[in-house]
C-alpha cells in the first residue's frame, strides 16, 4: 500500500501557510496556495482508492461456494440457514481467510459464517 503520510505532511504545512497569508491580506497567494492543496489531496485520494482497488481480492482470488448450502440456524434451530450466493468477502480480523452471509429462510435471521 502506498504512504501518504508525506504528501499528508507537506498539505498540513501548506494548510499553515494558506491561514497566515489569510491574515496577511495575500490573498492572490492565498487563492493560488489553496488551488495546489486540492489538487494535492485529490491525488491523494486517487492514489489512495486505486491501492484499495488493487488490494481487494478478485472473484478467481474467492474460494468456492460452501458444498452444504443449508445450516441449522442458530436462533430457531431450524434446517434453513442458507448461503446467500456472491455474497463471499474476506474477513477483516483475518487476512486470506474468508465469510459469507447466510440467511435463515424460517426465522429471517441473518449472519456472517467463515467459509472455507
């Protein structure tokens, strides 16, 4: 993933400059110091996106539908848990492990299940 934490720095340094040429009547500089911070954080944020882009697993990258699609649920016991199909995603508190939503089609309880 990309640092931005120096790009971050030198618009934080910008932005201290912008409000004390505010305070001078520099208004011109101002305007013009102003103009280069946004284009500075827009590019920050693209970058930013485009890393989150690349980093986010592709659907070859998911590993295949659980083979059981039917669970018993665990709020009425029921046999009618079932995977909720392209709902696959990467679990957050564990890299390269994977979830899915299942559905109870009896009781409309809704969960997210490691797959896998």
């Amino acid at each position: 993933m990309v640092d931005i934490t120096p790009r971050l720095k030198t618009v934080k340094e910008g932005v201290a400059k912008l409000a004390a040429m505010a305070t001078e009547g520099q208004a011109d500089a101002a305007r013009e110091l102003a103009a280069d911070l946004h284009f500075e954080l827009d590019r920050a944020m693209q970058e930013a996106t485009a890393a989150k882009a690349e980093s986010a697993p592709s659907r070859a990258d998911l590993p295949r539908p659980p083979r059981n699609r039917e669970e018993k649920c665990p709020r009425c016991t029921l046999r009618a848990f079932t995977f909720q199909e392209g709902t696959i995603r990467e679990r957050a508190d564990a890299e390269g492990e994977f979830e899915a939503l299942y559905h109870c089609m009896s009781c409309g309880h809704e969960a997210w299940r490691r797959i896998g």
